[in-house]
C-alpha cells in the first residue's frame, strides 16, 4: 500500500476506533463503508485495495461532516518544502562558517574544514554503529526532529467539549501519534535522505564560501603552534588533505614550504584551498551524496509499501469481514432466556466486540441436561470460530451444572449478563460482588474468561473491549499451544 | 441425629415445615429470618448447608411445638429424579448413600434433604428463586418429581424478589410462577416470601396458607400455634409503637428556657437589631435540643432492632440520616406562618445564619438538615420555635418538624420491620420509592390527630404520649394494611 493510501487508511482507523462511542461515525456507517468499498473494488482485489477503497470512502464521507478530519490528515503529510529549506539552510550554513572561521587568512592547523571533515567522519562511524546501538529502524534525534517539524504534530487541545467535540478530539489526538508508529520506516528514511543531502550541502557551502571570497580578498595561509614543529605539521597535512591531493593531483607541500609559510610568515592559500576543497568533496560531499541516494531509494521503496498492522483486531475483523469468511460467533445460552432488551443489547456488545461476525444466539441449553449439555455434538452447521457462553447473574454457579456445561464447551469467553439481577439487587453492589466471584471462580476453574455485563444497558466500548480481549486471549492461546506442539 | 431427635419431638401438637429449594436459593436465610436468630451458615455459594437441622420456631404454654426444618438444597436434581424413577425403593438409594457422600457430594446433599422431608414435614415450604424466570428455572422440573414422589403438601415461597415493592409488581411475579407451577399436584400454593424482606405481615399469611396443608390430626395444635404466633408478633408491634412514639413525645414536650433580658434588648430584638450574645445563646440552646433529640432517636432505633431480632446497631450515620428523612408535605397553614414569623424575631434567623456557617461542622447539622428538611428550605429557622411567656423566652420545636418525625420514625419503623435478619446487622439502605409518598399522605391524613397530641405538650412528655403513641399505632397499621390489604385485620379479628 502506497504511503497516501496507508495514511488514509490509518486515518479511517483513527475515526473507527477511537469514536468510541459512536457519535461521529454510527455502526450503520461502518457497513455502508464495508458494502461500497466491496463493491467498488470486487472480488479479486487484495486486502490492501480494499482497505485502501474503504478508507477513501471513510474519510470522504465524515470530510463532509468533519472538517477538521480532513484538515488533519492533510495537516499530518510530509512536508517536501521543509526538506528543500533544510538543505538550502544547510548550505547557506556552510558558506557562513567560513566566514566566522578566519578573516582573511587561513590557519593550516585550525580551518573549519577539518573540523568538517573530523564530524563527517564521525557521523560516518556512527551510521555504521548505530544499528548495533540503537536497534533497527530507530530514528536519531536529529531525524526525530526533523520528522517533527515536516510532519506529524501534536494536535491542539483546549475549551470545554460537547460528545462531537470530544470524540472529534480523541480522533484528532490519536491520529497523528498512530501515523507516527505506522510511517516511521519511510520517514525515517526520508529523514535521513533530507540529512545526508543537507551535509553534503553544508560541504558544498563551506567550500562555495572559501572560494567566493578568494575572488574578491586574497587568503594568506600560514600555521603556528607551541608544541609542533614543522615535520610533524607536514605529516599530519600530508594525512589529512591526502583525499585532496589524491583527487586534485597537487602533492601536499614539501617541510621546507611549510616551515617558510610558519607565522609570522605566509603564503598565498590557493594551492591550499585546492587541497582542501579537494578532501572536503571526496570524504564529506561524495559519500553523503551516495548515502543521500541509497536513502532516496531506500524511501522511494517504503513509500509504495508501508507496512500497517493487518495482525491487529480492528484490521483482522476488516478483512475477515471482506475476504474469506466473517468470524462466526455462536452464543450458547445456559439454562437462560433472554428478556427482549437483554437481547439487542446482547446484538450490540456482539456487533462491538466482533465487528461485521455473524453471530447466532442459540436456544437456551436446558439446565442439568445431559444431552445437550455438550454442544459440540449439536447438530449445528460448520464450526464457529468463537463460542461465547451466557449465563445470567441471577442463577448460583454449580459445578454439576454450569461447570459441566462449561467442560463440554471448552474454555473460552463466557459472557454473565447482570441485567435482570440488577433488576431486583439494583442498589446492592457487595451481594453483587459476591456473586460475581462465584461465577469467575468457576468460569475460571474451567479455563475461561468472565465478562460481566448488564446486558439491558451495556456499556458498549467497555463491553465490546472485554469481550474481544477475552475472545482473542483465547484465540491467542491457541495460537501459542499450536505453536508449541 | 435428625431422625432421632425427630422422633422424640414427633408427639401429639407438633408440626414439622420443611425449608426445601434448590441448592442456594435462600433456606438458611429465610430460616434465620424466621427465628430471629442465626442459624446455620450463610454464604452465596452452592451448598453451604450440608444437613437437615430442625429448629424450634414456636411453642404454646399447652406443649404445641412448631418446627421448621433447615434441609441440604437439591443440587443435581436431574440425575436425583432420574434415580428416583429408575427405583422407587428408597432403601435401595439409601444403601448407596456411602459411595454418593465421597464420590457425589451434590448428590448426595440432595438425597439428605429427600430423606428429610419423607420423614419428617407435615408440610413442604419450597423455595425458589424469583429472581430466574421460571422457564430457566432448569431444575424446577426434576424437583417437582422429586416433591412429587415424596407426596407431601407443598407451598411454594418466591424468594430473592429483591427489595420490597409495589404489590402490581409482587403479584405479577406470583402469577408468572403460579402459571409455571400450574401442573404440579402437590403444589398447594405460590407467597411471595422474601427472606431479605419480609415484613411480619406476611407471615401471617404464611400461616393461614399453611394451616389448610397441616393434616387433620394435627389442625388444631397448628391453630393454637398460629394464635401464639400472632400474639408474639403483635406484642412485638405494641412494643415497636412505644419505641417510635416516645423520642417524639419527649421531643415535643423538650424545651430551653432562654435567658430573660432586659426590656431595651427585647423591644430591640423584635425590631430585628442583630445581638451576637443573643444569638449564640440561641444557637447553643438549639444544639443541646438538636442533642437530646438525636439521642433519643438513636435509643429508639435500637429499641426498633432489638424488638425485631435484628443484630447491629443504629449507628450515629444512621442517625444524620433523621435530618434529611424530615420533610414537611403538608401546606402550612398561613396565617399560622404569618404568627410564627412575628413570633420568631429577626436573631433567630441570625442563628440560623449560624448554624448554616458554622453548625455543619461543630455538630449541629442535624438541626440545620431537619430545618431546612422540615420547611423545605423556605423558612430556615422555623423548625425550632421561640415560645414567648410572660417573662421569659422558651425555644422548643416546631409542630411542623414534630409532624416530620412522625413521618421518618414511620418510614423507619417499615424498614426495620422488612429487614429480615438473613440478611444480616441491620444497616439502613434506601427506602423504597413508593413508600414515602403513602407515609406522607397518612401523617398529613392524621394531622388533627397529631395536632391534638402537640396541643398538649405544655403538660409534659407523659400527656403527649397518651395522645400520640395510638396515633402513631394507627398510622402504622393503616399503612401496613395498605401493602398488605386484609392481614391485619384477619390477624387481630381472629381469636
């Protein structure tokens, strides 16, 4: 998926998962953007193109009521200006330093030059030891700023709030930190394109500096020095300006030279600047410009692929939802008749917690009945990939019964719903803590997860949260004991 | 030793009620609730009571001994009856009780309770859970094969109904379970029997249900037991009835005598000039009121649980709660208010400046709560009074805030008499809603009553009494005829 495409798609996710409640962005929505995203891009597009389609479609349709959506995810695009300021900024860097180096004549021993030339080298060890340091992927904190500053920024927070509000400024909030995690890759390489463009730059500059004012002064080169004479002040040129000489064919001057060009004497520079300008394009311009180069590559790869997290539920439960087959959760209820309102919110939390899973909702299993105790020789078509036992609060756990159920069931998410225990023990929450811990205990002696919930009024993105953890814990689970055998 | 001591007990005039229900639906609860003392172990788990213990609930000055029987709950009811149909021969599960007690313990429990009963109930009180509908009452089936078998008569008992409430409510939960039990031949009858809240009303009706079920032999001990029963619960209510009337009447009777001033001060005073002396003298004067009051209340309260077997103790918390329980519903007679507020000079609405700044903390929020409850917040300070003698001011309380104690010690008195002891110390919880506005509509139905008994109240707290406690008496019974139409009546017009 290309990088406008996974921001889209990420910033559809930021609107679905974070508008808990529901305000912005309605269930009725979510199927509309499921159904047109389907039928647009068909039967053999990839998960990515659907995703994509769908998220286009999302941010489309609530650009149209919020704005502000739309002004974020365009607000959170890389900025392609900040970078050509940066190396413009960087050049323009270089040449001053020069300028605040030395006047009109040039110290041998102490030109900004080498100190370019050293940090240069520096950096270069520390590309090749960072990986081993910082891990892979990590930017620096010269990238972290520089990705700050061209991208993604901290939304702006203030005023009391309606539901809209609020939910619009989760939203607002949780994207740019979510684009953040999924684009770090490419911008980080994007990051260090800019950089190593704006090293080369500052070189560049450094040089442009010297030499633009070579036209119009005349540089004096001269050295002096408390401990070094002028052998060692050779041999050490002779290293240092050794790339430039290498590259310009002028030899590094010979002791005698340089003794005579010893402070207060001098000499005219241009020999010297050659040599210099020479070691400054081949240690520092080159290898950044290649560096440059392999980032820009690196960049232009990650930029048509960016990885998202298809593993995590809200993608899992999309995809499963578009390709292959919907999650299917059966709810088995156990010796429990569901009241009318008990069961559209039963429909709700189950919409919450699986998304577009088809779910069927079974006649109760008559108490203490051996023979259907086991649902699993129940005669009922294909297997489910989530089974979900419901029990209601009011009735004791027993082992014979409950947990007998339970063992033919095997373990997994059990769902207890409270309503019509709340309905008669309202204003009593130690009995209803009791008895809560009866059913965990028993729920949990035979492997599985309780999730209490009043199902005449859910709390929906509680119940829906608890629910999937306790259904993917289980899924999890199996995953790991798969992995194990 | 069940069987045995059975035996010994099984004589002429004695009658067994078995407490039976599946496992946890409240047996030992409601038998504690019946006793009115702790029996048992209560826990909110399966099978907590593990055998058959009887308890002798009541007993004649002749020798009738009723006697209710706490039974293990059934647990697998399904496999019980199952075994019960496979064979009809008691001995033969008998036998293989040694192997159910290690291998089967809800088994087991169940078979305990079936001995039990066969041997010993004249008459079955079976317990179910009010809270399930009965169509996911699982169990219910099995243990009406199981009662079935056993051939006793048996009274179905709704319990876990939850708090008390209004009688369309009760009586469509009856129903509901009525329907559900309609094919069960030895279901005699459906009560609504919460063992958490139960008042003793109900058990009269528990009783006169009863007594058609008791064999023949036995009717009339059951009988001379029921009137005992009776008699112990009406003297509990007389004795309940002088618990709540006295705080008041003493209350009403209560009063400080202020300091006398002199003239200037006086004629000031009733000009309104503000007298910080006055005013403090005031203030305290009120507090040692509001004191005596609260102490009063606190003594009564406990008086109340002790007289209805309730463990706990009326806590000063219980007590801040008085304040916010008074609330005058009635108009105020005008011209009465006109009086009252030449009466009560403009340093009494500086003491009630007082209390409101500084009474919340030092103790007095109990009279700066019922003042503002007993006038709504309209008129601060007319819960206390200044009575203007001769010579002399008095502070003393308003009729107006007597009639809301009436109204909080009758709500109180309902509560106390609904909390059945299963479920515990006595804690005071909320009231239910369609309490109040009954209590209200009753006291301000009696207010000519109640005002006589004030009238009286220059003559000391014996003379208010003498009014007040078969006002109050009344007003209670009035009221629990109201939630229990017809009870009482029957109860007291029976001999």
């Amino acid at each position: 998926m290309d990088e406008s495409a996974a921001l889209d798609v990420t910033a559809a996710r930021a609107v679905e998962t974070a508008d808990g409640d529901r305000v912005l962005w309605s269930d009725a929505d979510r199927d509309w953007a499921n159904r047109a995203a389907a039928a647009i891009v068909g039967e053999r597009a990839s998960a990515d193109e659907f995703l994509a389609r769908r998220a286009g479609l999302v941010l489309e349709r609530i650009g149209t009521r919020q704005p502000a959506v739309t002004r974020t995810v365009r607000g959170i695009r890389w900025r392609p200006w900040v970078g050509v300021v940066t190396v413009l900024a960087a050049f323009a860097l270089g040449m001053l330093i020069d300028r605040i180096g030395g006047g009109s004549s040039i110290n041998l021993l102490a030109p900004p030059v080498f100190a370019l030339v050293a940090w240069n080298l520096v950096v270069y060890l520390w590309l090749l030891a960072r990986p081993l340091v910082l891990g892979r992927g990590a930017p620096g904190p010269a990238r972290s700023l520089l990705i700050r500053v061209a991208s993604v920024r901290a939304p702006l927070h203030g005023g009391p709030a309606d539901a809209a509000t609020a939910a619009r400024r989760t939203v607002l909030a949780g994207l740019p930190r979510e684009w953040a995690r999924v684009a770090a890759p490419l911008y980080s390489a994007r990051a260090a394109r800019v950089l190593h463009l704006a090293a080369a730059a500052t070189a560049l500059g450094v040089i442009a500096g010297l030499y633009l004012r070579g036209l119009v002064f005349e540089y004096r080169a001269s050295w002096e020095s408390t401990f070094l004479g002028a052998e060692q002040v050779r041999a050490l040129l002779a290293v240092t300006l050794a790339p430039g000489s290498w590259i310009t064919g002028i030899p590094v001057p010979d002791v005698a030279a340089i003794e005579a060009i010893r402070a207060p004497g001098s000499e005219n520079a241009a020999t010297w600047m050659h040599l210099m300008a020479g070691t400054v394009a081949v240690v520092v311009i080159a290898p950044r410009l290649v560096l440059a180069l392999a980032a820009a590559l690196l960049e232009r790869r990650r930029a048509r692929r960016v990885r998202l997290p298809l593993d995590e539920p809200y993608f899992r439960r999309l995809i499963a939802g578009w390709v292959g087959e919907a999650t299917r959760v059966r709810v088995i209820p156990y010796s429990y008749t569901l009241a009318p309102a008990a069961r559209a919110g039963l429909d709700e939390v189950l919409a919450r917690a699986f998304g577009n899973a088809v779910a069927t909702v079974d006649e109760p299993v008559g108490w203490g009945d051996d023979e259907r105790s086991n649902p699993m020789t129940d005669a009922a078509p294909g297997t489910p990939d989530i089974r979900l036992a419901l029990f209601s609060l009011t009735a004791t756990p027993e082992e014979d019964a409950h947990g007998a159920f339970l063992s033919g069931l095997g373990p997994g998410p059990a769902l207890v719903d409270e309503s019509a225990f709340l309905a008669r023990w309202g204003d009593d929450p130690q009995r209803r803590e009791t008895r809560r811990a009866a059913w965990r205990e028993l729920v949990e002696a035979h492997g599985g997860t309780p999730v209490f919930v009043d199902l005449a009024e859910p709390d929906l993105p509680a119940a829906g949260a608890q629910l999937a953890d306790a259904a993917s814990a289980r899924a999890s689970g199996d995953a790991g004991d798969a992995r194990g055998r | 030793m069940g069987a045995d001591a059975a035996a010994g007990l099984d004589t002429a005039g004695a009658v067994s009620l078995s407490l039976i229900s599946h496992t946890n639906a409240g047996k030992t609860t409601l038998a504690r609730t019946l006793l009115g003392r702790d029996v048992g172990e209560v826990r909110d788990a399966p099978h907590v009571t593990a055998e058959a213990t009887p308890y002798p609930l009541v007993q004649t000055g002749g020798g009738d001994l009723l006697t209710l029987w706490d039974t293990p709950g059934f647990g697998d009811s399904v496999r019980l009856a199952r075994r019960l149909r496979q064979d009809r021969n008691p001995i033969g599960w008998f036998l293989s009780q040694v192997w159910d007690r290690y291998q089967d313990r809800a088994l087991w429990l169940s078979q305990l309770a079936v001995r039990n009963v066969a041997e010993q109930a004249d008459v079955v009180l079976y317990l179910v859970n009010a809270a399930e509908a009965p169509a996911d009452a699982g169990y219910l089936a099995p243990e009406l094969e199981v009662l079935d078998w056993i051939g006793k008569p048996v009274l179905v008992l709704l319990n876990q109904t939850g708090p008390p409430r209004e009688r369309t409510a009760e009586d469509a939960d009856v129903a509901r379970w009525r329907a559900a039990l309609a094919g069960a031949g030895h279901v005699r009858g459906v009560l609504a029997f919460d063992a958490f809240a139960r008042c003793w009303v109900q058990e009269f009706t528990l009783f006169d249900t009863i007594a058609p079920l008791v064999p023949d032999a036995s009717r009339p001990a059951f009988a001379r037991l029921t009137a005992e029963w009776r008699r112990l619960r009406l003297a509990d209510f007389d004795l309940s009835m002088a618990a709540l009337a006295e705080p008041i009447a003493r209350a009403a009777a209560d009063r400080i005598v202020l300091e006398s001033e002199p003239l200037a001060k006086r004629v000031g005073g009733s000009l309104g000039l503000p007298d910080p002396v006055r005013s403090k003298a005031r203030a305290d004067a009120a507090e040692q009121l509001a004191a005596r009051l609260r102490a009063d209340q606190r003594d009564g309260l406990q008086r109340l649980i002790a007289i209805h077997r309730l463990g706990g103790s009326a806590a000063d918390a219980v007590l801040e709660r008085v304040a916010g329980d008074i609330r005058l519903d009635a108009p105020l007679d005008e011209t009465r208010t006109a009086a009252l507020g030449g009466v009560v000079s403009g340093a009494l609405t500086g003491l009630g400046a007082d209390l409101l700044a500084g009474g919340l903390t030092f103790g007095a929020g109990m009279v700066a709560g019922a003042i503002v409850g007993a006038l709504g917040g309209a008129g601060l300070a007319r819960g206390i009074n200044v009575v203007r003698g001769r010579s002399e001011s008095s502070l003393a309380w308003e009729d107006a805030f007597l009639d809301g104690l009436v109204t909080s010690a009758l709500l109180r008195y309902l509560a106390v008499a609904h909390y059945g002891r299963g479920r515990g110390d006595w804690r005071e919880g909320e009231y239910p809603p369609h309490w109040r506005p009954i209590v209200v509509e009753a006291v301000v139905g009696a207010q000519a009553q109640l005002a006589s008994a004030w009238a009286r109240r220059g003559d000391g707290d014996g003379a208010v009494l003498r009014g007040l406690e078969p006002a109050i008496a009344r007003l209670a019974r009035e009221l629990l005829d109201r939630l229990y139409p017809g009870v009482l009546a029957r109860a007291i017009d029976a001999p």
